[in-house]
C-alpha cells in the first residue's frame, strides 16, 4: 500500500475540556476556516462527515492545518481518541477532498472605525484564537457593539465569556475608543 497520503497528526488540547486540536504537518485549507457546527451541516466535508459518524463528535471545525473537534460533555476521550486518529488518516489516505467547496468571505468595510477592528481581529487577535483551535468572525459593528462569531474550541469553551470581555473586547477598546462592548452572537 502507497503511502504517499499519509499525513502526520500532534494532538493538541485546548483551553476547553471538550475539544483537542489535531495539527497536521500539511495545510488543508488554501485560506480562512470551515465550522460544522452538527452532522446535518457537514455535507460540503467528507472530513466532517467522516468524524460526524463517531458518536459523541459535537461540532468539527477545520482550519489551515488543522481540525479541531469538540465531543459531547457526558463522553471522554479515551473513549473516541483513538477513532478520531483513524479516521482523519482514513481520509487522507482516501485521497478525498477536505471541504467540497468554500467561499472565501473576506470581510470588508468602507466604514473606517470596522476596517480598523477588522485589521485588529485579523493580524492580533484570530491567529492566537486559531492557536487554540478556534476561529473569532466578525459579525456586526453598530453603535459602538461589536458582534463576533465564536467558532471551534471556543464556541463551547467556559473560558470564551472571559476571553471575550476581559481579552477582546479591553485590546480593542485600547485601540479604539468608539468601541463600547463585544458580545458573541
């Protein structure tokens, strides 16, 4: 058998107890990120779908190069690590595309005070989120509340309350003094 597919995995954990980071030692996305939330939206991701079949999988979100999946609370991880391992190998060596399709949704603005918190959650902010497997996206900006999509290991992180309010949401106010709060959505 050609192993020409086979990929490397690090296992990561994450600031949630209930999702691990699976670093590859290859990029799978071109750009941007893909979150599936539940089975019934992993249709465009073999990937997804394939991790979706492992009972206790709650949502799988796929970055640059890396999948981080988040299991159900009442379910542990000696229970379907092993699973996971296998099936991400399994469909590498498939030779199957990550996602069917993406749009790529760079968001911009003319507005002057979103373009300003667009190049902070760009450049600071998503590639120390991305670090702990999740994704931050923007939602919204009107007066002076900012919406933000968590994604990943944040989604269903207890920290993520925490990391918005005391992190984001103080980081952005220093920078611009317009901003009045973040809230996820």
């Amino acid at each position: 058998m050609d192993h020409i597919n086979k990929v490397k995995i690090q296992t990561e954990g994450t600031p949630n107890p209930n999702a691990l980071k699976f670093v590859l030692d290859k990029n799978i996305l071109e750009n941007g990120s893909c979150n599936f939330p539940n089975k019934e939206k992993s249709e465009d991701s073999p990937l997804a779908k394939r991790l979706f079949n492992i009972p206790s999988v709650e949502e799988v979100f796929i970055g640059k190069n890396f999948i981080t999946v988040s299991k159900k609370a009442d379910s542990t991880w000696e229970s379907i690590y092993d699973r996971l391992l296998e099936a991400i190998n399994q469909h590498f060596e498939s030779g199957e595309p990550v996602v069917l399709k993406t749009e790529s949704k760079k968001v911009t603005s003319s507005n002057e005070i979103e373009q300003r918190i667009l190049e902070i959650l760009d450049n600071q902010i998503r590639p120390a989120v991305a670090s702990d497997g999740g994704d931050i996206i923007f939602d919204s900006y009107e007066d002076g509340v900012l919406r933000l999509h968590l994604q990943g290991s944040c989604s269903s992180c207890p920290s993520s309350v925490m990391t918005l309010k005391a992190g984001i949401e103080n980081m952005l106010k220093r920078e611009i003094p317009e901003l009045k709060e973040v809230i996820s959505v």
